[in-house]
C-alpha cells in the first residue's frame, strides 16, 4: 500500500482514482488469502460439511455446526462460481456443504435447526428464522451455479416458511410475554428483501418487485428517524420509540450493511433520491459510530447515551468494518460524494491495519475498543465464511467499474 | 487505608492483625454507602417495587423490573434487619419490595416471571428458574424479618417448585434438542443447597441436612477435576468432559463464590479437610484466573485455553471481586492459610481501587480487562443490591471475628 497515491482534499478526478487503486488489493486478498483459507481448513471429510470454529492457524478448535454458518459458506463458494470464475473446487465446495444441509439440517416441518453436532445430529432447535433465511441464500445460489429442482424446492419451501414465520420468528421459544411491548426488529424486511433478490431466478421478477417497496418503507420511514439521523434497531408494532433496552439499542454496522441494501435497490428502482439519502444516512451513521478517541465503529451504542446491555459494546467486529467498506465504495461508485472517498480510505487502514492477520490467513473477528486482538480465533459460532469474502468481491468489483 | 500496616511475609501474627484492620471499613462502606444508595435511589414510590436501572449519579435510566434483581433486593434489606440492626427503614424497604412482588411477580402457575414493566405488567416469561431461586431467599428472609404465614407460603411454594422443576429448568423455553447432548450445570445444586439453608427456619434442620451431602458431591466430586483442578461449569449427565463450548467454560468467579458456600458448609458438618479442600480450590482458581498482565480476575475462560464464545471474557466484574474477597476471608478465618491473607490484600486493593466510584455512591460493575471503567452504571438488569453488601457484611463479620 506504499506506493498507493495519497488522497488530496476534494479533489474528484485524484480521489476516483485513488478509489480504483483499491480494487486490485480487494481481489487479491479474496482470491490469494480468505477463499484458499477456508478451502483448505472448513472441510469436514468425515462427515460432510464444514467446520468454522477455526483458530488463528486455522486448526479445528470445535466441530459443532451451527446452520447459519453451514448456510452462508454454501451461498459463498456458490457465489463465488457464479459471478467470478467457473471454478470447480469452489463449485464442489459449495455442494459439499448442501449434502450435509440436506441430509441432517431440518425438523420434520422444514425449519432449519441452529446447530447439529459433527455428524449432523441436532443440538439446537430451529429458534432462530436466520439459520432459514441463510438456507435459502444457499439453495438459491448453488441453484444458479447447477440448476436442479431440489435446490429449487428447498430455497422456495424455506422463503415461503420465513414469510409465514416472519410475524412470529421465534414462535415457541419466544420469552416475550404477548401484548405488554410488541416490538417490530429492523433486520427481518432486509433480510426478506435480499432473500427475495437472490431467488429472482426461481420467483421471478414480479415477486421480487412487490418485496421492494415494504421493505424500503420500513426501512426508511419507519426505523429510520428523521430527527435523530439514525435507524433503530427495535420500534413498537406501530413505529414509535420504546423507551426501553431494545428500543434505545443502536448498531450502527447493522444500519450501515442496511444503507447498501438499499442503495443496490435505489439503482435498480432508479431512484437517484433513495441513492443519495441511503449513503447520507450512512454517512451520519458512521460519523456516530466512529470511536472518535480509538478508531474503529462501536458495536453496541444506547441513542439516550444510556448504559447499553450489551457488555460488548465498545468492541470493534470484523463484520461492522468490511460491511462499512462496501456501504462507502458503493456510496462513492453511485453519488461520487467525496466524503465516501474519504472515509473508504479511512476506514480501509483501520480495517486492514487491524482485522488482517500479519502472520497467518484470514482476519481476525474480534478486536477490542484500542484495536487489539481480543479473541485470535479465525471463526467460531458467529464468523464464518461469508462477510469478508462478500465485502472484498464487492468491494472489488465496485471499484474496478469506476 | 494508609495507615494500615502493611503485611510482612509469613507472619501469622501480623497479618492475622492485618486483615482484622479491615473490618471496619467494609462495615463502613455498607452502612453509610451502599445500603443508603439503594434505599435512596431505587424506591419507586408510584408502582411499588425497585428500580434497579440507575446511572454513576443513581438517577434511573431504565424502569424495567427485573424479578432476581427485586428479590435481591428483598433479601438484601431483610437479611441486614436480621444480621446487623433492627432498622425500621431497612424493614420498610424490604417490604415495599415484597408486596410488589406478590402482586405481580407470579403467572397463574406460580411461576416468577423474568421481567415486569414498571407498573407490573409481565414483559418476559417465567424461563430463568434463578427468578425463583432469589424469591423463596426474599420471603423466608422477610418472614425472619417479620413471621407472616403468606411469606413463608410463598418461599416454600416456590421452594417445592424449584425442586420440580430442577431437572428441566428452562422448561418450554429450553432450545437444547432433547437427547444429544444433555448437560447438567453447576449452578443449581449449589442454590438449592443455599437456598435450604435459608428456609431452615421454615423447614427445618433434618430437611436442610438432606440437600447438603448431594450438593457437597455433586460440587466437589463432579464439576470438580481433579486432575485440573479446577470447576467446570457444565458437564454430561454422567458427570463426563463434553468437549464443547459449554463444557469446557470456566467461571472463576462462580467456582469461588461455591468457595465460600461449601467452606461454610463443612463448618456446619464440622468437617476441617472439607474446609481445607474447599479453601485449596479456592487458592487455585485465583492462581488460574488472575489476570498476570492487567490484575483482575477474568470473567470466562476455556479449559483448554480455546477462545471462549463470551466476548466479554476478558472482562473485570464486580461480582467476581467481591465474592473472592468473602472467600479470602473466611478461608483465613477458617484455616489461617497465609496464603488467603496474601491474596486478601491483594484482592482488595484491586477491588476498592478499581470498582469504588471515588465520587458518586456505590460500586462500577464492569470494567475492562485493563481496569478501565466499561460501563459507569451503579445498577442494571444484573447488577442490583446483593453482591457488594453481601460481601461487605460478610467480610465486616468475617474479619470481625478473627
């Protein structure tokens, strides 16, 4: 990164550029470091599917499978074939994956379990809609890399299950008591919006189309509060404020990973509107977030200032940062406001400094508020195969279209 | 502290001096700085009940009530009002929270809800039996205070209850898969075995003495490894290593705290290489899961020094502190082992140095791994009024004795 050219102020033609220069790096590092990486260490051979509690060197440190996990890695590697080259490790990969999903992933009525152990014996109920939604996104992609009608079945029976759920995720594992504060979560619309992007394939444009306008609603209007610049992460049934734990809870990584959603919608919409203030809210999210005294985006902030519950809070996630990288290049890429130049790059040496493991593959999950290494592991129950290569495909292929 | 004399090494005789020094500042500190900021700050006059949600000033930030953290407190004022004076205002207060609590507290079962909203309406279900746990120690404590048959048919109602439900305590609300990996946890014989002491009143002394030899094996010769030694927080059903996230976690702090309860214990039974096992375990734990870079005791830790799931592992609690310091003292009380003394002080000028708030009233909670304040709150929806004037009062009676 020495010899990269350094950004002058407001300089539009010198920042494109410098934005450009990026790319190549993006690229090299999914296809030299993380892709290889996970290739190499996550392969259960005994009894299919992947292992993802990686330590630093990549060793298996416990062999558990946890489905979003199991999900997300399929939907990479079939990703991956799809949009960057016919690669048959990656192809065999992803398919490896499916088998073991297939085989051991859900209940008798369809839900996908969160976790099984090694050889696919359920350990955790089907509590949690996102080990679904992920399913979905893995059958719909490897569907695409090699059609074929069960992949087709099982993303489609598992979308229309997450849309029956979606009032009721948590159904009978809900320790909500019914009535006294019904909150609505901000990640659910995202979450059916992507999901919905990802099987356009199978449901067709149409359906896809009727996702679109609920979920920038909910985003924009609904979650998102004018007065305040920021998007809360819970609201009451009818949109208000909940003065409580949740309601006051802000994740400004979550509302950032959101703002490039809906960016990516604004472009197909043509809607140079919706564009412009998806990558303001985003910008004043990170302004917020941004730890103005260690660097790095808080995980956990309380919109009153309030003590936050999460005890983690002030703790810098691999996910948080490689999502803002993306939010920023697409910002750049779609408004060219100058400010994205600014922070990609500031964001970029913070990320890169920090999450790169120096010595051995793959980056490190779990930084704390000064940036140190706080748990070297490579992958666990939470950080898998999926952000960082995702972020750094985009990211690249972003800003090799400038 | 000054001008206290420091300890020269080896000296039984100076430092049993020593530590009897300290009593009356943890005397103090209970009497005109911790019970005065609960009793002034967590009343709510309105509702009934406590706050428990109170900023470094005291000022509540959230209302929510939490049923261990209104029970704690219930205990809390009636168990001083026994122990150390009859204060009308302590007794007061424990009633206030009382009557709270037998309004609401309860589903139609008799089961304690987790949480309440300000006014009592339920807001999270009955799934934490440890909600039970602290009200059968509330109302036998309180029937102490002041007999009343309703008190003692609540704690011994709930009492039976608990029993029931030990084995299956999560209920409905458990998302372990039946069958594959069936983990018992060391948490609820220890409470079962505490909480009988606390209805021995009530129950009487034959009942109590048939809860101890379970609680002394199950602690001392299942969670306990011998060859480790140290506690694990989880095991098979069989008393089996699970080689998992949960059975190879460590709570230092736990284990210590379980310290305390069985040295009480085998000085109950009259049983001295109980009490010595007990305090050796206790000596080890610390040696384990003192943090040799920053001080501190860490909060989680994996047995085979794996990344544990928790992310706030690295993190100093004040529950942690204090219930060592409780341990240190009685284990020098009860054994004269330089070594309790040693560490007593050195437990205790990390404690008093780190978690006391030089300016507001009360203690911090939570610190991070370096001793820096991580979140300035005096309460939440953990911490409440129990460990710091447990351990305060324990200590105070402790070191009094010596």
């Amino acid at each position: 990164m020495d010899e990269r050219t350094p950004i002058s102020a407001n300089s539009l033609e010198i920042s494109k550029n410098v934005l450009g220069e990026y790319a190549p790096i993006y690229k090299n590092e999914l296809l030299q470091n993380i892709l290889p990486f996970w290739l190499s260490n996550s392969k259960d051979d005994k009894n299919g599917g992947y292992f993802t509690c990686l330590n630093r060197q990549g060793k298996v440190y416990d062999t558990d499978k946890f489905m979003w996990l199991q999900g997300r890695e399929v939907w990479c590697f079939s990703y991956m074939y799809n949009h960057v080259e016919k690669n048959s490790a990656w192809l065999n990969m992803a398919l490896h994956g499916a088998r073991f999903m297939q085989q051991f992933g859900r209940d008798e009525i369809g839900n996908w379990y969160f976790s099984l152990t090694a050889e696919g014996k359920p350990l955790v109920q089907p509590y949690n809609i996102f080990s679904d939604c992920f399913a979905t996104m893995a059958f719909a992609s490897l569907d695409k890399a090699q059609p074929n009608a069960e992949y087709k079945k099982i993303a489609i029976e598992t979308f229309e299950n997450i849309i029956q759920r979606q009032h009721n995720s948590k159904g009978i594992y809900s320790k909500a008591y019914p009535g006294t504060r019904n909150l609505k979560n901000f990640s659910l619309p995202m979450i059916l919006c992507n999901l919905s992007l990802e099987l356009e394939h199978i449901i067709g444009k149409e359906r896809v189309d009727s996702f679109i306008p609920t979920v920038i609603n909910e985003v924009m209007n609904v979650f998102y509060q004018e007065d305040l610049g920021l998007v809360l992460e819970n609201v009451y049934e009818d949109g208000s404020f909940c003065d409580s734990f949740e309601g006051r809870l802000l994740n400004p990584g979550h509302t950032i990973e959101a703002m490039w959603f809906i960016m990516d919608l604004g472009k197909r919409l043509e809607d140079e509107a919706l564009v412009k203030k998806a990558c303001n809210i985003m910008l004043d999210t990170l302004d917020y977030g941004w730890d103005k005294e260690y660097g790095g985006i808080f995980y956990f902030l309380d919109v009153k200032g309030n003590p936050p519950q999460q005890l983690e809070w002030d703790q810098k996630l691999w996910w948080v940062h490689v999502e803002a990288l993306v939010a920023l290049a697409k910002g750049y890429a779609y408004t060219k406001d100058d400010r994205c130049a600014d922070w990609f790059k500031k964001i970029h040496d913070y990320t890169w400094q920090h999450f790169k493991d120096p010595e051995y593959g793959e980056w490190f999950g779990y930084l704390n508020r000064r940036g140190e290494v706080l748990l070297d592991l490579k992958g666990g129950k939470w950080k898998g195969c999926f952000h960082i290569p995702r972020a750094l495909y985009q990211v690249w292929k972003t800003l090799e279209s400038l």
